[in-house]
C-alpha cells in the first residue's frame, strides 16, 4: 500500500503477517492509498524484489 501522506507500504501475495483483508481495511482508512500486492513475495517487498517496489514508489511520486 502506498499513500503521499503516509510511510509507503508494501505486500506481497504470500505475506503471513499481513494479510490482504486487513491491507484492504487499512486502505480505506488512510487517504490518497494506493494498494499494490507483489506476486511471489512475502512480508519484505522492499527486501524480496526491490526493483519491483522501487518502480511503484516512482509511480506514486510521479502522480
């Protein structure tokens, strides 16, 4: 998830800790949020697949 006015969040499709549900309730909560689920990645996004959660952030910005 990722919002201009709050810390950019990430997930990806087999992330244990936090599942798609509550991200979809978060998101409706926060303003201006932008849900993105990574496929085949887990709760580190920015860890696992780097490239892939540096190119959303630049998406985000660039709005």
């Amino acid at each position: 998830m990722f919002s201009k006015q709050a810390s950019p969040r990430s997930s990806g499709d087999s992330d244990v800790f936090t599942p798609e549900p509550d991200l979809a309730r978060l998101a409706v909560i926060v303003p201006h949020t932008r849900l993105a689920t990574i496929p085949h990645c887990g709760h580190f996004a920015h860890i696992e697949h780097p490239d892939r959660v540096q190119q959303l952030l630049d998406e985000l910005w660039c709005r």
